[in-house]
C-alpha cells in the first residue's frame, strides 16, 4: 500500500467507530470541552480521551487548552461531508433492503 492509500485508510479508521462518530456528531456544531463530550457520549474518560488522540493524530480534529479544561473541534469541516455521505450510503442501503424484503 502506497502512503497515500494509507493515510486515507488512517483518516477513514479514525472515524469508523460508534463511540467516535458520536464525537463527531456532538462536535457538528463547534468545539466541546473533554468534561462535556465523555458523559455526552456514555463513555468513561480515560476511553473517551483514547478516541479523541487517535482522531487528534489523524488530523480529524484540533485541540486547544484553555487554563484547566482541553477543548476539541472538527479540524476540517469535510470531515462533516465524510459522515453525511456515509448516512446517506446506509439510508440507500436500508431502502433497498426494505424494497427487496417487500418483494418476497
């Protein structure tokens, strides 16, 4: 695999889990404070911090540290285009699925 298949894999993996598209989801609408998002999304810190290094070091998001409190945000808005074309690959999926189940 060439270093550009892998960093495209690299980004695509760093979103490809349900704890952090939540985080990307609770993120939609600007940066979060680390002590909102791991309640907001049901999980235990030191796992939500886990999520949030690895979508930091893939460049899916920034970080910025305000006295006490590290803060988080979506590094680049396509990120946003990424998540909504996936939803709307499983809406056409689940539709054509419910059509072909209809049909039997």
């Amino acid at each position: 695999m060439n270093d550009t298949a892998s960093m495209h894999a690299e980004i695509l993996n760093a979103m490809a889990q349900p704890t952090r598209l939540k985080i990307i989801e609770l993120l939609r609408d600007g940066e979060r404070c680390v002590c909102e998002i791991f309640p907001a999304v049901g999980s235990e810190q030191s796992n939500t911090s886990r999520h949030l290094n690895m979508m930091l070091a893939s460049g899916v998001l920034s970080r910025r540290k305000d006295g006490l409190k590290i803060f988080y945000a979506i590094k680049h808005p396509e990120v946003l285009e990424i998540v909504d074309l996936a939803a709307r690959i499983m809406t056409h999926e689940i539709t054509g699925r419910h059509k072909l189940l209809k049909a039997v």
